[in-house]
C-alpha cells in the first residue's frame, strides 16, 4: 500500500479565457511552493424536520465549489500571474497597479506517486499576503476561491502538457538583508517585521438550479497591514494620533532582481509598544491603505530585474 507523499506533489496553473473553462490545448505552469491545500467545498444544509423519536437527520448537500491557500517564498517572477490577479492588473513596463481586471484559473493540483489529480477551475485570487520580517525569505500566500473542483485517477485532460518551472535556490529568494523600507518618502532603518495584506471581498455566486457557482464577485480592494519597528522616540507615533496621512514602500531584492511593494498613502490605526521584554521594545503600528491620485492607486507592484 503506497501512502501520498508531499515530496511527489505538484500544483500548475494556466490562466483561463472564460470562466471556469480550461483552454483546449493548455500548457499548464508549475507554482514553487512551501504548502497549498486548494480543495472541494461543499455546503451542508440542516434538515428541519422534528422526529418523534428524537433522532437527527443527516444534512442535505448544498453548494459546490473550491477554495484554497498557496503559500511560498517570493521570488523573481515566480508568482507574478499570480500577484496581477490579486490587484486585478496588468503587469505594464514592469509595474502592476491595483485594477479593475478579475482574471480566474485552472489550477491542477497532482499527487504522482499516488496517481491523484485534482482540479479546480474558475480560481480567483481573492487575497494576498506579504511577510516581511529580518533574518527571514520574505513570504507570499494566495488566497483563492473557485467555481469548480474535480478529482481523477489520470491527469483531469490528456492534452495537458509537462508543466515547468523556474528553480528557487537560496541564491534567488528575496530577503530582508537585501531590502529596503520608504516611510513617508524617508528611508528608515528600524523595521524589524512588515505584513501587507489585500482582500478583494469576492465570493462564489450561485443561482437556483444549479449547485455550481454562475459567477465570482469582486468587491472593492481592501488594503491593510502593520509595520513593526525599534521604538526610538515618538514620531511614529505621533502619525498615528495626528491622524496624518503617510506613505509606505517596502523593496525586497536577491541581490539582483527586485520587488518594490508601494502603498502610496496610508493612514496608521495604531501605535503601542508592549513590555513584555528586559531588552528592545518594538512599535506595533497597524495601517489602512487608500487611493492616491497622483499615484492612480492604492497599491503597486515594480519588478526589477
């Protein structure tokens, strides 16, 4: 008996035309990846009915679809489809800005030693979240939703080809030691950890008739995150109980390429330094993103390479 070994596991993508419809003749793209757990769902409907002799009825089957996280280091190029979809953008002269746009996937997620493959089709890129922290590969994970998922003992369509991959070496991740922080259009050098987190709200819409969803909403971006830096005097601070507008822009580099994430204006929740420590204290200062006109959005993208 032959056990599903996460070392022989596989995810690939291939962006889709119409929703939930995998391309004819796809070439599916390979994702590295640290975990992914993209799934069935199904909803559970109670039954109502009141027995006699106190028992419970088993719930109805409701809803299909799909959900699921992909989570990996960042590096050059390896998520960038991935990353446009979640602004809902183009890459254009190397910047994706946040947009308009709602592109979906097929996703195959394949078990070769086992022979089990499973995919979802019309996956969205509902979130996004970026982990900055010093010392540390900064780290991506993708949140997705889906119209549809299917599991098979053979690749779900023969005409599915060998999918690649760029290889992720510890050469090419990017890093903190590498990277540099811009916080109201000043560099600093106190940030000890980051997380830039966007939602885009959508969710699976069903119609009656039918337990498969006919469409995927998209709602408005919502940008969030928290910065936490050494605690030097009050001016961060001071942001946070001002009420004044900031900017953020955060660079992660291999040595070679870059990634610059820029929220160009931000407004700060909170400012608190716990003690819960003899040694350094660290501000924790959580922040909301907003539209910047001169900058056309609330959070950008620029790859260099």
């Amino acid at each position: 008996m032959a056990f599903t070994q996460g070392s022989r596991s596989r995810i690939s993508f291939i962006a889709e035309t119409t929703l939930g419809v995998t391309p004819a003749t796809p070439v599916f793209q390979a994702i590295n990846f640290q975990s992914f757990d993209l799934a069935p769902t199904l909803t559970m409907s109670e039954n109502p009915v009141i027995r006699s002799d106190r028992n419970s009825s088993l719930p109805t089957p409701g809803n299909q679809g799909s959900t699921g996280q992909i989570v990996g280091p960042l590096h050059y190029q390896g998520y960038d489809s991935l990353i446009a979809g979640a602004l809902g953008g183009t890459w254009t002269a190397n910047v994706v800005k946040n947009g308009v746009l709602k592109p979906t996937f097929s996703m195959e997620r394949a078990h070769l030693d086992t022979a089990q493959y499973g995919i979802g089709r019309g996956m969205y890129v509902n979130g996004m979240t970026l982990n900055f922290a010093a010392g540390e590969p900064v780290g991506a994970t993708f949140n997705m939703i889906g119209k549809s998922f299917a599991w098979s003992s053979a690749e779900p369509q023969v005409s599915f080809a060998t999918s690649t991959t760029d290889p992720v070496s510890a050469n090419n991740l990017m890093r903190s030691a590498s990277g540099v922080v811009t916080e109201g259009g000043q560099t600093i050098a106190l940030m000890t950890s980051a997380n830039i987190t966007l939602n885009n709200g959508g969710e699976q819409l069903y119609v009656y008739g039918s337990n498969s969803a006919a469409e995927l909403s998209q709602s408005t971006v919502q940008v969030t995150g928290t910065i936490s830096l050494y605690w030097e005097n009050k001016t961060m601070i001071q942001k946070f109980l001002s009420g004044a507008q900031s900017s953020l822009s955060i660079k992660a580099s291999n040595g070679t390429n870059e990634y610059t994430i820029t929220l160009p204006a931000i407004r700060y929740t909170g400012g608190n330094a716990p003690v819960s420590t003899a040694g350094a204290l660290t501000l924790e200062m959580p922040f909301v993103a907003g539209y910047d006109a001169t900058a056309d959005c609330t959070i950008s993208v620029t790859r260099t390479a």
